[in-house]
C-alpha cells in the first residue's frame, strides 16, 4: 500500500507533539511533588519547633523561641514567627522559595486540664463502642490500690 505525499512526515510530527505533552505533564507533576514536599517540611519543623519553644518556656520568651528557631534551622526551616503564652508557645515555620514557599503554623504546651477528662477516646471508630469503661486505660494489676495512699 502506498502513502500519499500529503502525509509524509506525519508521524514524526505526531511524535514528538506527544513527546511535549508528556514533558509538559512530567514538570507538572514534579512541581507538585515538590510543592508538597516543601509543605511537609514547614510542618514538620513548625511542629519540632512549637514543642522545643514549649519545652524551654521557663528560661524566658527568647529563650524558648531561640530553641525554636534553631530546632527549625536543623530541619531545613526557618522560624517565621514565636509568640510563648504561659506555657504554650504559638509558632510558624516557613520553607521553599518563590512559588514554592509554604508556611505552616503550630502550637505546643500542656494539655488542658479540664478538658482532659471529657474527650472521647482516640481509638473509638465509628459505631458501638467495642470495649467497655472498665476495660480502658491499664487493666487493675497496673493500678495502685487505693489504700496505699498514692493518688493516681
């Protein structure tokens, strides 16, 4: 069978118009990998940081933040901005550059107290509860006894 001599030369021309959609699609994807991996390392190190500027509270505000900023360094970060509340600290940690630039924020301190005790259990799925009360936390050869005066 022969070809016409119209269409001579099509294929090459169809090739590499798919060769440019695929790189085009490559770059795409590359950039969005790497949009994504800046974003994980911002939360990571906000997240590093908020703990490490809450562990240092007591020494003072710059202190804390100091210890936040050095612990964001070390994860490729940098520490946008530090504000210590008693004894939480309030952080953001922003990585990448351009249009790549991502900034996360984060907050480390003690657990609240009175909410504590009225929060659900993590673990609980949907549905029925699987175990009851008594079978949460450690079982009773854990516990103390009572008259032993040690409060729990």
């Amino acid at each position: 069978m022969r070809c016409r001599e119209g269409d001579r030369g099509s294929a090459t021309v169809w090739s590499l118009g798919v060769i440019a959609l695929l790189c085009v699609v490559f770059g795409a994807v590359a950039g969005l990998g790497h949009a994504v991996v800046v974003r994980h390392r911002a939360a990571g190190a906000a997240d590093l940081a908020a703990l490490a500027a809450a562990d240092h509270w007591a020494e003072g505000a710059e202190a804390a933040c100091d210890a936040g900023r050095r612990v964001a360094s070390a994860q490729g970060a940098r520490l946008v901005r530090c504000a210590i509340v008693g004894e939480t600290s309030d952080v953001s940690a922003g990585s990448g550059h351009g249009p790549f630039a991502a900034e996360v924020r984060a907050r480390a301190g003690p657990p609240d107290s009175s909410a504590a005790g009225t929060r659900a259990p993590a673990s609980q799925g949907p549905g029925p509860p699987t175990r009851g009360p008594a079978s949460q936390g450690p079982g009773p050869a854990a516990r103390a006894p009572a008259s032993q005066g040690l409060s729990p």
